[in-house]
C-alpha cells in the first residue's frame, strides 16, 4: 500500500497507522524532507481495515478528527481497496500551506453512495467507517 501526499514546503513525514483507529501503532517514516511524498505501508494483513493519520513535527493531519481508513484486499490480490482521502486546503489565513495539501492513496475507489445503509453494505468495498459515521452524523440534528 502507497500514500503519497504533497506539501507547500519540504517536509518530513511519518504515517501512523494500525487496526483501530485509537491504537496507529505502526509507522512509516520518510528519510528526508520532500514536498512530494511518498510512503509505502507494510506489515499488512489481507482482509483488514486500517486506520492512519500523517505525522509532520508535532502537527497530526487526519480527515478531521477522524483517522484515514482503507481496507486490504484478500491474500490472492497484492493491492489493496482504500477510502477516499479529502484534501486539506491552503491556509490563507496564515498566510502559508497547511503541510498536507492533497493525500492520495494509491488503487483506490471512490464512495459515491448516498445512503447510510448502504453506505455499510459497502464497507471495504469503496466505502469506509468514516464515510459511514459521516452519513449518520448528517442525519442527526445538532443542537
């Protein structure tokens, strides 16, 4: 599995990730500092779901609070399924980019389904937890 992700300056990166999205006890550290990067994930178990964040210093970027997911394929396959990954936009407010500006996981298929129920049907088949907790989060009123 590769994440690659672009920054508006030379940075040095590391992926976290893990089975649950409260324990991202690996990590994928890069060598030196690029704006383009580029990380392959191992360890990998088929048929799993895996949660990640990327780590620039101090600074944690996730999908809004909410750990990256993807999901491996079946021993047979060597790629795997991802999530959609959202991009993080220019901090114009600063006056400088955010370090993660867009995040791509590699063979990944999109969720384009609308409907919680069968946004859960769909998990590890292009659709993820995130995009499920998203759609349930639409549906209940805040107050």
């Amino acid at each position: 599995m590769r994440a690659t992700w672009a920054t508006g300056v030379d940075s040095q990166g590391v992926v976290e990730y893990g089975t649950t999205p409260t324990a991202l006890n690996f990590f994928a550290p890069e060598a030196t500092k690029v704006k383009t990067h580029t990380i392959d994930l191992t360890l990998l178990s088929p048929n799993t779901t895996y949660y990640f964040d990327i780590r620039v210093g101090d600074t944690k970027y996730d999908n809004g609070g909410v750990p990256w997911t993807f999901t491996t394929k079946g021993a047979e396959a060597s790629v795997a399924t991802p999530t959609t990954a959202p991009t993080q936009p220019f901090d114009s407010a600063q006056g400088k980019p955010t370090p993660i500006q867009r995040l791509k996981i590699s063979d990944g298929t999109n969720c384009t389904e609308t409907d919680c129920a069968k946004i859960k049907t769909l998990l590890g088949k292009g659709c993820s937890t995130q995009d499920y907790f998203l759609c349930l989060k639409k549906l209940t009123p805040t107050p």
